[in-house]
C-alpha cells in the first residue's frame, strides 16, 4: 500500500459522471484526473476523480453547482 | 475506376480522419470503457465521452447522458419504440417508413399490443406542406395515441417531413415523437430539444460518416425508456436491476469503441464543412442526375421535385436489379429493388418492381453524375431498350 499523499477523491459513480466531473473542474481550472475508486470492489465499478486536497472546498462548490452527486468524499486516502 | 453513388446505404470513402482515429483507437487504446481502473480502459471511456459530448452538441441536447450509443440505427428505433409503448397504446408512423419503424410497429400489432395508423406524407401533392402534414396525423389520433414515429428524411427519394412543425403537433397533444434520422443526420439540421423530439434514432456510418456498428438515440428531455436488452455495464454490479440513469442504463455490454472514435471524427468533419453546405452541395448532384436522367431516354423518376442526396428512378424495358448490376459491371454502384421501405415504394408506386437508387455523399463529384448517364447510355443500347 502507498503512504497517504495529498491526493483526495470524489467518489461518483459511472464513468461518464466521472468524466463529466472532471470538465466541469477543468473548466473551473481545477487539475483532476478520473479513478476507479475502491468501493468498487464492493460495488462494481465506481469512478470518481482525484484532485490535490488543497483544492477540496473548490471542488465541492463546482460539483454541487453542476449537480453532480458524490457518493463518498475521501481524503488523504492511498490511492 | 469506381463512381460509389450508394452512400445512403453507407457513405463512402470516409474522410482520413475517420480511418486514423478507428485504427488509431484499435492499435492503441482500445480498453473496455467504464469498466477497468488502467490507462486503456479510461482513454477508451474518455473517446466515449468526447464523442458524446460532441453528438450532444451537434443535435441541440444539453445534457450529454442523453446520447446513447447502440448498435446501429434499426437497434436504436426497436429499444425506443419497445421501451416506450404499453398494451393498449395506438402509434402513428408515416407511409413512407423504413422497415426499421415498419417492421417494430407491425410486430407490436401483430401481437396485439398496440394498433397503428399510417398518415400520408403527401409526397405526390403538389400543395403540400407543413400544415397539411399535420391535420393528416390529427386525423388520425386517438385518445391513447401514445406516438408518432417518423422518418426525417426518406431512404428511397429526397423528401422531408417537417420536424419543427410535427414535433410542436406532437407536444400540444402530450404525444411522443420519435424521429428515425438515418438518412438526414449529417445531411440536414436537427435540434432535437428545440424540435420537441422524444427520440432521435440514426448511424454512425451514413451522413456522419463514422464506421458501421454503430448506432445513437438520442433522448429528448425527461424520457426513460424500459430497456431492451439487460446485461453488464460496470455499473452497480452486484444488483440485479439495470441502473436507473442514462447513459449506462441502455447501454448493456462492451461499447463498439473503435466505431465510436471513428464516428467523433467523422462528426468534426461535417461541422467544419458545414450542413448548409453539405445540403447544398448534394442538392446540385442531384438536380445534374436529374436533368440527365430527363435527358435520358425511356427513365422514369420518382418524386423528382425534392432536390437532396437520393434519387430514385427505373429503365423502362430492364428490371431495377438487373440494372443495378449492369451499372455494377460499368463500375457504378447504386442499389436497386426495395431498398427495405415496403411503405415508401408503395407510396411512390413502385412496389412492384422497386426502382434504383442513386444517393450522393459529400465525396461525389459531377463527374459521377456524368459516368453514370454514360453507362445508362451504353445500357440502353447493349439492352436494346427503345
């Protein structure tokens, strides 16, 4: 297992969510790239986007205003 | 030397940019999109949703997850049409319908699960217009007319429906409208939340000029389907339902990716010619063929009126599958018979022999139009048609 970086997630579902997530934030000049998150071991295949940790409250207001839902919100995790 | 003038059947050559890009996603990205967490899988998930992107752009919707992708344009009308009716429910299809509205509808009435009317399209009246059309379908609808399905644009000649006008027809009613695009998408504007389409049904591989295997719906706003077929697609794996969101809830099994990064490219193309242009450019060849064809000896035309990319006509004295395989062995490929449209040669009044089609695609040239008048010419006289 990785050591923790500053890499946070959004876990959001389908992979066109996900992707749609990651214009959004690179229209709001936020960097992001788009995972399969490890829920989806539980759950089939979950994908979100991982963006730097610093950049959290910035991503949370520009997916909410795109109304897109996020599962689960991870911080600090390995990825 | 080949004159391809079948393009409504599938558009060739391709521009170059649709060859690179399938071969390119073939050879280097090809994963299996929305599935696995590694670099192909995702590059490959990410050309979808380039292309999504893209066609939801060109077609007026705002919401990308309204562009599914199917197999092709026949699969696309069969999911809406089945996931949309009810037993009980009444359609209104247009009579100059392709098999692949005909043979759905026909199927449901067969089984007793729904009744439809047939409304004339007009095409044979010289005051036709939008109107018109419309008090055609009033005339037919009933308290449980749950949709009208169309063809924009006819295989067999060049006429239209009026989208606009049906569309807006159809939302004063409550009516669904759904719209088989296979001949106009690429050729013609569509906008399909301005028009107040339910469903738009078309290929990749005719007017946009992507590879086969690939077919779109897109759905108009606040549509759900039943879906039509049910199987895996990443998404919530361990449930037994389909999941209840668009894309992925239509899309069951691998993607036909490499068709879909071709079908991108194949879009950009038309939007840097431009509809206008491309209708334009079309409807020239196709008033040349007509004026030679007026010029030609013993040629009858169909519907000759509606200048666009298909042109419909016979040889008197040679049947319309024996001329289309003469003019195959001048090096002329066009399609003769029914071309899959019962209804439209019964309207056109050629249902007993067919006819043969010529459709024009943005590669055509005049001199197309003037190797096939030569051919025509040499025909009727190896023929001995007088």
């Amino acid at each position: 297992m990785k050591e923790k970086n500053d890499e946070c997630s959004a876990e959001i579902g389908s992979v066109t969510q996900a992707m749609k997530a990651q214009d959004f934030l690179s229209a709001a000049a936020i960097p992001s790239k788009v995972i399969k998150s490890r829920s989806s071991s539980r759950h089939g295949c979950i994908y979100g986007v991982a963006y730097s940790c610093s950049q959290e409250n910035n991503v949370r207001a520009v997916l909410a205003n795109a109304r897109i839902s996020v599962k689960h919100w991870n911080q600090n995790l390995p990825l | 030397m080949i004159n391809y003038l079948d393009n409504a059947a599938t558009t060739f050559p391709k521009p170059q940019a649709v060859y690179d890009e399938t071969y390119r996603c073939m050879t280097r990205y090809c994963g299996n999109p929305g599935r696995g967490s590694h670099a192909m899988s995702l590059a490959a998930a990410k050309k979808i949703f380039e292309c999504r992107s893209l066609l939801a752009d060109f077609f007026g919707v705002d919401e990308l997850e309204r562009i599914i992708f199917t197999l092709n344009t026949t699969y696309a009308l069969n999911a809406v049409i089945k996931g949309l009716v009810k037993k009980g429910d009444h359609i209104i299809i247009s009579d100059m319908e392709h098999n692949a509205v005909f043979r759905p509808v026909w199927k449901l009435a067969s089984e007793g699960i729904i009744e439809y009317d047939i409304f004339s399209s007009m095409i044979n009246i010289p005051r036709r217009s939008p109107t018109l059309i419309c008090a055609k379908i009033a005339s037919l609808v009933r308290p449980n007319t749950k949709m009208v399905v169309c063809s924009h644009a006819s295989n067999i000649c060049s006429a239209t429906l009026p989208l606009k006008e049906i569309g807006e027809f159809c939302r004063k009613r409550g009516i669904l409208f759904v719209v088989d695009a296979a001949q106009s998408a690429g050729h013609y504007p569509i906008k399909v939340d301005d028009m107040n389409i339910s469903a738009l049904c078309l290929p990749s591989h005719k007017g946009l000029y992507g590879p086969q295997g690939c077919g779109v719906i897109v759905l108009g706003r606040n549509v759900t389907l039943d879906t039509l077929i049910e199987g895996g697609n990443g998404v919530n794996s361990l449930d037994g339902d389909m999941p209840s969101f668009s894309p992925e809830r239509y899309e069951a099994g691998t993607m036909p990716t490499p068709a879909v990064a071709g079908l991108c490219e194949g879009v950009k193309a038309i939007n840097e010619i431009g509809l206008k242009e491309i209708a334009e450019y079309e409807s020239s060849l196709f008033i040349s063929a007509r004026e030679m064809l007026c010029n030609t000896p013993n040629v009858s035309i169909y519907a000759p009126s509606y200048a666009g990319p298909t042109l419909l006509f016979n040889l008197r004295g040679i049947s319309s599958e024996a001329l289309a395989r003469e003019l195959d062995s001048h090096g002329i490929c066009v399609r003769g018979g029914f071309h899959c449209s019962a209804l439209g040669h019964k309207t056109l009044g050629t249902s007993e022999d067919g006819a043969v089609r010529i459709s024009f695609g943005i590669f055509n040239k005049q001199s197309d139009v003037e190797n096939l008048g030569k051919a025509l010419t040499r025909i009727s006289a190896e023929q001995n048609i007088k």
